[in-house]
C-alpha cells in the first residue's frame, strides 16, 4: 500500500495510477484532438480532386490519395470529426433516453414498468430502416445532426432493458430502503444511490452505443441515406470497397478509417475497464 | 405509542396478479417507550413485512398504523422518530461509497445547517453510545468492517435522530455469538433510556433474553402475545408450545425423535381470547391443526 490517498481526489488517485485507463486515454486523447483540430490544418473541400489519383503515401500525401486523386489523410481528419459527433449525438441521445425509461421502469415496477416495457419492445421491433427510408422521403433532410438523432431515436431499447433489470435486483438491497428510511428523494436514490452501482455498465452502455451509431451510420452511408454532402469514416470505407480499393492494393484508403474506427471504440473498452477499477472500490489493486 | 390495527397485506400473484395472497392478516399491537416487543416466527410467517409496513418501505392492504393517535404518513418527520436496522449489514451499505454515506445522509437530509465541527461531534457521541472506535470505521468501505461493526453503526446512525422507536429485524442473525451479545445488550441499554423496540426474530431465546412482551406470529396471525414470562412460561396455543419444544438445548443431543412441526392446510378464521390478564391466545377452529410428527 502506497500512501493513504486524499479524502477528496480518492477517484483522481486511483485513475491515475490505473494502467488500463491511462492506455485507453493515450490512444483516446490524441485521436479526438485530431478530429477537434485536425480539420483547420487542411484547406478546401476534402472531397477535391488535388493530386494525382490513386498515388500511394508520400510526403505531398500523408495517406496517399483515392482512385479519383482525393487526399485521403484530408478525408480522415474531417471524417473522424464527423465520426465522433454521430457517435457522440447518437450514442449520447440512446444512451439517455435508455437510462431514463430502464431506471423510471426498474425503480417504479409495476403498471409504470409494463407500459415503458411495451414501449421498449414496440420500438425494438421498429424495422429501423424501412422507417428511416420514410422519413427521408418526406422529410428529405439530410444532415449528419439528423442522422445522430434518427440513430438514438432507434437504437436506445436493448439499454433501457438491461438497465430496467439491473435497476431491478439494485433497488431491493437493502441500502435502497435505508435511503428511503432517510427521507432521500426517488430521483436522488436513483441518481446518488443505484446508478454509482452500475456506473461501468452506464459508461460501458455508452461506448457501446457510441460505437453502433458509427457502425449503423456507416451502413447508412453506404445506401445513400447518409448526409448528402461531407465524408464520414464510415462513407470512406464504403467507397473504398466500392471502388475494389482491396483488390487493387490501395491499402492505404481503407485502413485508416478501418484503423480509426477499430482505435476510437477499442480505447473507449481499455478505458471502460479502467475506470471499473476506478469505481469500484473492491477492484482496485492497492 | 406506536399501535397497529387490524394490519393486512395481500399480495397479488400469479400471471395478471389473478391470485392473492394474504402475507398478514389482521395483526394488531402495540409498542410503547421504554419497551421491547418480540415479534416472533418462522420464516414466511409475515413478520419482516409487518416490520416494513411500520417503516412504510410497504404499504399496508388494510388496518392502520398509528404514532400517538395521528395516523402514519411515511415521510420525514415520521422518519426523524422511526428508524430501522435490518437483517443483512452488508446489504445496507451502498458496496461503491464508505460507510460514512449512511450518515451523511442524516445530515443532509436533516440537519443542513448544522456546522461540520458539531456534527462531527454528535457522530463521536453517537459511535461512543454503540461502543465504535470512530478511527476503526470512519473512513472504510463496507468490504473492510465486519458485520457486527457496521450493524452497530446503522443502529448509530439511527440515533443521530430524535429517535423513539426502532424496528429491528432479526439483526443478529448475521452475527456470531460474541457481537450477537453485544448488540443485544446495546439494545437493552437503549430501551432502558426510554426506545420502544420491536425485535423481530425467528429465535426464541433471543426473544426471551430482551423483550418484555412478545407476539407469536404464524401463517401472518398472531397465534398468541403477552408479557414474556407468560408466554414463554405457560404458552397455550398449540403452535407455541410446539415452537418452544423444538429450540434445541445447549446441553441435550438429537435424539431422533424430536418433535416437528408440520401445518395442515390455510389458516382457519379466529379471534384472540384473553386467557389470563394481558396474555392473549387464539382460539382456533381446528385446534389440532398442528401436530407431532415423530
């Protein structure tokens, strides 16, 4: 046992002596100061035809350039950023609305929790796609924040009901009743008390989340239900395998956005992990 | 005085909640200061729901529940006079915040404005009332004290209220011998300072070491009640003398014979007969409900 940590920053002590968050943060950190600022370091339109096409990496091109002559490291800054904000709004979006009704749910059972539980299952059943296929055909807006939206709109079911469980068996313990027996209001023993339990599951259901919305909006993408303007490490990976970028070696279109996917999601699970140890007091290593 | 009338709880089960199920029928007591009242049965028998139905963690299917005539409304201010301590101490403590969260929220809850150098003075004061070194728990996580340490840090946190009566629900059964001892006596200690406890447990000899009065519970009725030495010195009801029958002695061996208890079918309408002063005894239908099986 080192020394007896700081009654205040026990949680700031423990994280930053935990391995597995600090190795999530490294690769983390870097990669959203990329997307934040990356953008400002490239003028014009990444879609613009600049160089030569299908030229591999060189100096002039850090990533090299697409079939059609597009910088390909241009493309990935801004396409990271949109990755992150679709991950963000979406995943984000999902995420609270599946809070929300799991905890409302859980905590309350009986009538409150058949109708959100009949909600939850008609929306899990929604054939997402068909019903974005209407929308877009009435609406006809294309925009990466109405993608966000339209991805945590469909995607929040499967956490609310993993919640609503967890919520469930949290809310028959006995320090539940305690609380109660100390005049704490519901939403504060749902906030204060059962949440801080499941606080790695929450943050676990997020990164999940985050990672589908960019999977599920690179799908999109690739259907043309994305935004109609702008690139998206998802529209990239699209195109690359549109174009048969593998099968003509041009490695280098495909494996950044494949790579900065594959980075962004697996450094949010190290840093998951991490933060578990941070807080859960019975799993860190002292 | 603390007094229950004609409390009921039916639970609704099965699919659709088609059927019920009568967890307590029909139990009324009371409990006054400076008292101690055993709430005795086997497990299923209704009494940790009567506990709850006191604290209003459940609300009652029926009857009332009355503080010094003014009917209960759970809340609060009926917090700040009545508080619980329950079975499992491990299970009360939230396992992710120390143990010092259970009194904070006594504080935030109730006394916001009291200066941190007085609190921390009142929780020396109270931690000294249940013999805890405030060094040796203050501080800790629940995984780090043993179970008689935080069960007797529950009942101080109770005490940091105006506190006049406490449910305590089978609090030493997660106990060993030596803490079992201990808790009781602090209880005992407390009760002669004028706290009206109720005790609820399964096990007999507790029950007759501390209470005053006790209450026999079976199948959610009260089977008999009245002051200690006469329900444990002259029990009438066939249940209750089965019951007393079957605690076994610290200096008889099984002999292969012992008597078991053994119930006949739902429990059949009664009413309470007052067999001798204070000492009330259901009159059963079928009296030979229960029997000796060898």
């Amino acid at each position: 046992m080192t020394a007896v940590p700081a009654r205040r920053h026990e949680g700031l002590y423990f994280a930053i002596r935990n391995g597995k968050l600090l190795a999530g943060l490294v690769v983390l950190v870097p990669l959203i100061v990329l997307a934040v600022a990356g953008p400002m370091f490239v003028e014009g339109d990444p879609n613009a035809y600049v160089g030569i096409p299908a030229s591999s990496p060189s100096a002039e091109h850090w990533f090299g350039t697409t079939m059609f002559g597009q910088d390909i490291f241009a493309q990935f800054l801004y396409g990271m950023r949109v990755t992150f904000v679709v991950g963000l709004l979406g995943g984000g979006l999902a995420a609270i609305i599946g809070m929300v009704i799991g905890f409302t749910a859980g905590y309350r059972g009986g009538l409150v929790d058949e109708v959100l539980n009949m909600l939850t299952n008609i929306v899990l059943v929604l054939p997402a796609l068909a019903v974005l296929l209407i929308v877009n055909a009435y609406l006809g807006i294309r925009s990466v924040g109405v993608q966000a939206l339209f991805i945590g709109l469909t995607s929040w079911p499967w956490a609310a009901r993993a919640i609503r469980a967890q919520t469930f068996s949290l809310r028959s313990r006995d320090f539940v009743d305690l609380a109660r027996l100390s005049g704490v209001r519901t939403w504060k023993i749902i906030v204060r008390e059962i949440a801080p339990n499941m606080s790695s599951y929450l943050f676990m259901t997020f990164i999940l989340l985050f990672g589908g919305s960019i999977l599920i909006a690179a799908s999109l993408d690739f259907i043309g239900l994305g935004p109609s303007q702008g690139v998206s490490l998802g529209l990239m990976l699209n195109n690359a395998a549109r174009w048969s970028a593998l099968h003509l070696g041009m490695w280098w279109w495909f494996v950044p956005p494949g790579a900065g996917i594959t980075a962004i999601v697996g450094a949010l699970y190290v840093t998951n992990v991490g933060l578990d140890e941070v807080f859960n007091p019975k799993l860190r290593e002292l | 005085m603390l007094r229950l009338d004609g409390i009921t709880k039916i639970y609704k089960v099965g699919a659709f909640g088609g059927r019920t199920m009568t967890a307590v029928d029909d139990v009324s007591f009371d409990l006054r200061p400076g008292e101690v009242v055993s709430l005795i049965g086997e497990s299923g028998s209704g009494k940790t729901t009567i506990g709850r139905m006191i604290l209003g963690l459940t609300s009652p299917s029926g009857g009332s529940i009355t503080l010094d005539g003014a009917r209960v409304t759970p809340g609060k201010a009926y917090y700040r006079h009545v508080q619980g301590v329950f079975q499992d101490p491990f299970s009360c403590y939230n396992p992710v915040f120390k143990v010092d969260r259970v009194l904070q929220m006594i504080k935030n809850e109730y006394f916001p404005g009291v200066a941190a150098s007085e609190w921390e003075g009142r929780i020396t004061e109270s931690l000294k009332e249940v013999r805890l070194n405030p060094g040796q728990v203050l501080g800790k996580y629940p995984h780090q004290l043993s179970g008689g340490q935080l069960q007797r840090l529950l009942i101080a946190r109770a005490l940091l209220l105006d506190l006049r009566f406490l449910v305590a629900d089978e609090i030493t059964s997660m106990l060993d011998a030596s803490t079992r001892i201990d808790v009781l006596n602090l209880l005992a200690d407390l009760k002669s300072r004028g706290l009206g406890v109720l005790f609820v447990t399964h096990d007999l000899s507790l029950g007759n070491y501390i209470s005053e009065r006790a209450v026999v519970l079976y199948r959610g009725q009260v089977v008999e009640s009245g002051p200690t030495e006469m329900v444990f010195g002259n029990p009438l009801h066939p249940y209750t003398i089965k019951l007393l029958s079957s605690v076994p002695q610290l200096t008889t061996k099984w002999d292969g014979a012992s008597a078991t208890l053994r119930d006949d079918g739902p429990a059949a309408p009664s009413t309470l007969v007052e067999a001798e002063p204070g000492h009330l005894v259901r009159q059963d239908d079928a009296p030979t409900r229960l029997r000796s099986v060898s």
